[in-house]
C-alpha cells in the first residue's frame, strides 16, 4: 500500500476536507482528495469524479437546496 494512511494522515484529510467543502473551495478539496475521486455513496452507488469541479457540480445537484443549505 502506498501513502500514509496513520490515523493523523487520516484526521489532516479531514480538517482539509470538510471546511473547504464549507467554503465552496474547489482547490482546497482538491488538497484533501485524490482525483479521478472514487466514492460508494448510501445508495450503494460508486460515483467518480475527475476534478474538484465536477465533484462540487455533483454536490450541488443532489446535496444542496436553491437557496444554497444542505438537504436533509
């Protein structure tokens, strides 16, 4: 396996991720992901992404109401 994956590799990923994904910031979630990005989501679905961009135009289709809040 490839990479540091130590549970303090894993926490930095997180603080990257989560407030960038906050901000609306492409780049920082670039940071955090690897991309082409590869996720199983609930619905047992395996989505990619190949740049932050697409990720963020996924997000706000199905994640995001038109005012710009979280769906439940």
């Amino acid at each position: 396996m490839h990479g540091d994956m130590s549970e303090q590799a894993v926490k930095n990923t997180t603080e990257q991720y989560f407030p960038s994904l906050n901000r609306k910031d492409p780049q920082g979630v670039s940071v955090a992901c690897h991309f082409p990005h590869f996720r199983v989501m609930g619905n047992n679905t395996v989505y990619q992404w190949q740049t932050a961009g697409v990720l963020f135009d996924c997000f706000r289709t199905m994640f995001l109401t038109t005012d710009g809040t979280i769906r439940n």
